[in-house]
C-alpha cells in the first residue's frame, strides 16, 4: 500500500514537472543541466522532470514601452523635455534569453542616448517639423543594437516636446507677429485690388462714353449730311422747274412780274422794320433794276 502511494505521488511529480502547456503567443525557453536545449512552441510540451528547466518565459505580442522624459540639448543650445512610447516584439526567445540580462531596460536606456543624439543634430525649430525623421533615426538606431538581443523595434513616437516657459512666449509672439504681418499685406493687397478695379472700371466707363459721343457725332453728322443733300435736291428740283416754266411761252412775263411784286414787298417790308425809308429819286431806276434783273435771267436761260 505505501509503495502503492509513493509510486502515485512520484507519477503526480513526474506529470506536473515534465507536461507544460505553452499559451498562444508565448514562447519558453528550456535549458538542460543549465544548458540551453530547446524552445517550446504554444501547445502541448514534455520535458524530462529533474533534468530539463524552464528558464524563461517570453512574450511573442507587441509590447509598448514608455520611454521616460528627458531633457535634450537642441543644437542652437536650447533645452527640450522629450517623453515618447516605443514598440517592440520578441522575435528570437534564445537571443532575447541570453544576448542582454534586461533586454527591456536596454532598449529604454539606448532609446533616450539616441535620442539626445539626433535633437543635439537639430535646431530648436526643426525639432517641431522633423517629428517623423526623430522617430525614424531612433528606429533605425535601436533596431540595429537590438537584433542582437533578439527583439525587433517596431516604431517609436514621441509623444511631448515641451521647450522652456520663456521660449514658448518668444514663440508665441513670434506667431503673433506673423500673424499680425499676414493680416496687414491681405489688408493691403485688398485695397491694392480694389484700386485697380475701381481705375479699370472708370477706365472701361470712360471708354464707353467716347465710343457712344463718337457714335452719335458719326450719326449726327450723317443726318446733316442727309439734310443737306435733300435740301440740295429740292433746291435742283425747284430750279429746274423754274427753268422750264421760264422756257414756256410767257414765262419771261411771270418772272418780270414776280420780281417787280418781290421788289415791292422788300420796300413794304423795309418801310415796316425802320422808320427811316430811302426811295429812289428817280422811280424808273426801280423799273430798270428789274430790267436787268430779267436781262440776267435771258443769259442763264
């Protein structure tokens, strides 16, 4: 009976000691005498109890660790408190086992080293734009050291730049003199528009007025023109009638006769707008001014 239990208890040590379960995502690290032998893969494992050992445990997930702040000297000699986050993941558990004894606190440290170096490269405004070359440099630099050490850097983001109280007030009425500067030249440049359209209006308008006063000079010359040419073939016309009436037997009579009733009219008329009156002393002067007034009439006839 008692061997019976003793062969139960050993069968009970055996199990416990030589069966491991490996989680997902979890790798161990078995070592044989204190020698490393093997890694055991997620699932159902054996190992001899007494002989071999599980050493260590190693998570294969990303992990993200925070990189504690620190203060960075820029190149222009201007302080900075930087604090970021890095990713890494376990890729080679043997490495990762015996290549650092604190992988994890070798990264920390050798992340903050680098980056003091890469700030110490920058000037203090171009730490605020090469935010992604930072996180790069720090990448590279860590991914290289740590692949000894069997982890892979992933990425690394910072998460604060926060520079000096009183740099942040230069800085900040450093904006608002830029600001300041871009409200006046938009000012100005908006007057500077508004000039030049007020003076191409007025310089359209007043092109407008010289094409319409040429327009109505060029119509109103035309319809003088048109006037006069009518007027000029009215006159022909009555003068060509007169001629033929002339040419009709006794027309020479009605001219004569006309002209005596005009000359008689111009001295009615004359008596009417004076009060002063010249006749001729001789009345057959009037008698021969129509005579020769139908003399001239012959010759143009």
């Amino acid at each position: 009976m008692e061997f019976a239990v003793i062969v139960a208890v050993i069968a009970v040590i055996i199990v416990t000691r030589g069966v491991k379960v490996v989680p997902q995502q979890h790798a161990w690290v078995v070592e044989r005498l204190g020698k490393y032998d093997r890694t055991l893969a997620p699932g159902l494992n054996f190992i001899v109890p007494f002989v071999d050992r599980v050493a260590y445990r190693h998570l294969l997930k990303e992990v993200p660790l925070d990189i504690a702040s620190q203060i960075c000297i820029t190149r222009d000699n201007t302080q900075l408190t930087v604090d970021g986050i890095l990713y890494f993941q376990v890729t080679d558990p043997m490495r990762a086992s015996y290549g650092s004894s604190n992988y994890v606190l070798a990264i920390s440290q050798l992340a903050q080293t680098t980056l003091r170096s890469v700030i110490g490269k920058l000037e203090l405004d171009r730490t605020f734009e090469e935010r992604e070359f930072i996180n790069s440099s720090v990448v590279s630099a860590l991914d290289e050291a740590a692949t000894t050490w069997g982890v892979k850097v992933l990425r690394y983001e910072i998460k604060d730049l926060t520079p000096p109280a009183e740099i942040l007030h230069a800085m900040q009425r450093q904006i608002t003199a830029e600001r300041e500067k871009r409200a006046v030249i938009a000012t100005s440049e908006g007057t500077r528009q508004q000039q030049i359209n007020q003076a191409e209006g007025e310089r359209q308008a007043f092109i407008a007025r010289s094409e319409g006063e040429r327009q109505a000079a060029i119509n109103r010359a035309q319809g003088e023109a048109a006037a006069i040419e009518a007027v000029a073939g009215a006159t022909a016309h009555a003068l060509e009638l007169v001629a033929a009436a002339i040419a009709k037997p006794g027309g020479i009579d009605a001219v004569q006769l006309k002209v005596a009733q005009q000359a008689l009219e111009a001295y009615a008329n004359l008596a009417k707008t004076s009060t002063t009156l010249v006749v001729p002393g001789d009345m057959s002067q009037a008698a021969a001014l129509v005579a020769s007034a139908m003399t001239v009439l012959k010759k143009t006839g």
